[in-house]
C-alpha cells in the first residue's frame, strides 16, 4: 500500500524513439488524459535517456521528441493541467539514477524481460545503459514521489522493480521516504497486438510498418493496414471467451472497444457470426474518424517546434521545482555532502 502521507501524484513516460503507435495511443495516452482531466496532479515525460540507450540518430531524435510532445498536445494533455517535459532537461532525473544504480542488485536487472528482448543474443554488445534502464526508470517516478502510474501490459516488471527499489531504499537507511507506487494497468488495450501477429505486441521497433498504425498515418494508409490486418477465415464470434484461441480476432475486437470505450464482448455481439471484411470496414471508419484529428493537430503543431521547445521548457521548470527537494533529502540520507545550491539548475 502507499503510504497515506504521501499525496497521489501520477507519474509516467514514453520513449521518443520513432512514431508513437496506435498501441501507446489506447494502452498509454488516451488514460493520460483520463488521468489528467479526473483532477489528479500528472507529471509526463518524454524519456529521451532512455531513447539513447540503444543507438539514435542526433537529429531524428530531435525531431521525435517534438513529433512526441506533439502526440501528446494533440491527443489532450494540456501543459495547464499537467506537467509536460522531456526528461534531460531535468538533471534530478540522471542523478538520482545513479544512486538507484547503487541501490539495484544484479540479478533483479539480469531477470527483465525486456533486457533480454532488446540485448538479444549478441549481450556483450548491448550498452550498460540498456541494462541499467530500470534503474533509471525507477529514478523517474521516484525523484517526484509520484505513488500511481498508468502503463501498458509490458512496463509491469519494471514497475515491480521500481516498489522493490524503493523497498530496499527504505530499508537500507531506515527511513519511510520512497513511496511504494502503484502500477495502473486498467482497460481493454493494456496490450494492442501486431495487425501481422496476434501473439506479439504492437511495436514501434517492429520492421514492418504494415504491423502497427502510427498516430501520424494518413487516412488511406490506416485503411490500407486495417484492411490487410491477419485475421482467420472463421465468422466472429458472440463473445471474447469464445475467441480465445483466435488471437488476431481478439485484438481486433479490443482496438474496436477500445476506440469507442465500449465493453469487447458487446462489440463481438454486435458483430456475431458476421465476417471480417463487414467488421472491418467499420472498424476503418472509427480509427479514422478518432484518429485523423490528432494526426492533423500534430502537422500542425510541428510547424512550430519553438513553441514545443517553450512548453518542454517551462514543464521542465515545473519539474525540477519538484524533484530538488526529493534529491536534496535523499543525498543528505545517504550521507553526501551538498553545501551549496546545485550548479544553475532549472528551477533548482
Ligand atoms: P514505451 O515508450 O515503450 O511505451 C510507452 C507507453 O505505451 C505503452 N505501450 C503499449 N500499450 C498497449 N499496447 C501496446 N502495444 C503498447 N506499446 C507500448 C507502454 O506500456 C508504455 O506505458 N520504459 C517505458 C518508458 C518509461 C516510463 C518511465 C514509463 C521510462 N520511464 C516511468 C512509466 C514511468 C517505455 O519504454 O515505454
């Protein structure tokens, strides 16, 4: 349980490295915005530390985290309601890090699943910032006390390891300051799969673009991908249970749900013992109609990356007006001597 002295502040992040996808659109951001709007404090993140963890070009980077922050401005969160920043531009993020690194064992970094996915074989190779990115992650939520923190399906061992950190924190030192977050994993699309295969999950990083929708598709390129997404030849079903093992019917029942915030078995009822292409086609309408806004609100908020520039900056202002404190006090727990103000931080 979180310590009631803690206030419940919302924590979360995505990682500006390619398109965002129809995936951290329903399982990610549309809750964002749920969160924001339901009054709760919410602190967002663009993760570029974490982007650089394996290679980035300087320059598409740039240009991803802009098109991220726009994602973001287009799909509803609003820099009055939340704070909306990138992550490097708040050093309390890389320091707090570092004292996590110290914090964290071996073996519980050895155990991610995700490590393991995107080291592949060749792990010699892969960049100690890899292997260490759950630390950092970790230091994300923490360095704000933040004690709720809406992710999809796939961020759930990491955030396992972020309550086991603060659990030894607390221990090692004897002290009652890291709070023990809750992970926020709710609704019909905590996991969007691949429109090329059912059992794995909708990517940024898949090869193929025909696997996923990108928030900046156009029309015609979201029919095109919806109408050849695998499916099986059989009709569908009246409910999900009866699908189970039909794992491309299922996901595209559950990205229909989820577009119109409706229960997955009711939608495959309404579509019982229909075929795909009748489905479909409807299904086409709904993305387009729900998505189309945002991808244009994004042109046109990319036109201007200096007013983007100006709103991470000010978020980040914000942000580190938060964080300072945390780390201060957490350095003097630790025992590390810090006399003076930190070296012009923003907001420090
Ligand atoms: P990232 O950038 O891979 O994804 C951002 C968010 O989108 C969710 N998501 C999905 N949800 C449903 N279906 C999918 N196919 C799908 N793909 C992605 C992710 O679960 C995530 O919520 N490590 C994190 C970023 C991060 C973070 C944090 C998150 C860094 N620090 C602190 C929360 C708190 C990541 O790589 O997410």
């Amino acid at each position: 349980m979180t310590p009631a002295r803690h206030q419940k502040r919302v924590f979360s992040g995505i990682q500006p490295s390619g398109n965002l996808t129809l995936g951290n659109y329903l399982g990610a951001l549309t809750r964002f915005v749920d969160m924001q709007n339901a009054g709760i404090e919410t602190i967002y993140c663009l993760v570029d530390l974490h982007a650089i963890t394996v290679w980035q070009d300087p320059k598409e980077l740039r240009a991803a985290t802009r098109e991220a922050a726009a994602a973001f401005l287009a799909a509803g969160i609003c820099p009055e309601k939340s704070i909306l920043f990138n992550q490097s531009q708040v050093a309390a993020h890389a320091e707090l890090a570092w004292i996590f690194n110290c914090v964290t064992r071996m073996g519980w970094l050895s155990r991610m699943t995700q490590f393991k996915d995107k080291a592949g074989k060749n792990r010699e190779n892969a960049s100690v910032g890899l292997f260490a990115y759950p630390a950092l992650m970790a230091a994300d939520i923490l360095v704000y006390h933040a004690t709720h923190v809406p992710v999809g399906d796939d961020q759930k061992q990491h955030l396992e390891l972020t309550r086991d950190v603060a659990i030894k924190f607390n221990h090692d030192f004897e002290v009652d300051f890291f709070p023990v977050i809750e992970p926020v994993i709710e609704g019909t699309a905590t996991r969007v799969m691949s429109l090329r295969d059912g059992t794995k999950k909708m990517s940024k990083s898949d090869p193929s673009d025909m696997s996923r929708i990108n928030l900046t598709d156009s029309a015609d390129v979201i029919q095109k991908k919806l109408r050849r997404a695998r499916t099986d030849s059989e009709p569908i079903a009246g409910c999900m249970k009866d699908l189970e093992y039909r794992p491309e019917a299922r996901n595209l029942i559950n990205i229909f749900a989820a577009l119109s915030a409706q229960d997955p078995d009711s939608v495959a009822q309404t579509y019982e013992g229909r075929q795909f292409a009748d489905f479909k086609s409807d299904l086409v309408d709904l993305a387009v109609t729900k998505l189309q806004p945002i991808s244009q609100e994004m042109n046109r908020l990319t036109q201007d990356p200096s007013e983007i520039d100006r709103i991470l900056g000010h978020g980040a202002e914000q942000a580190a007006a938060i964080a300072e404190p945390i780390l201060r006090r957490t350095y003097e727990i630790i025992g590390l001597i810090r006399s003076r103000k930190g070296p012009s931080r923003i907001g420090g």
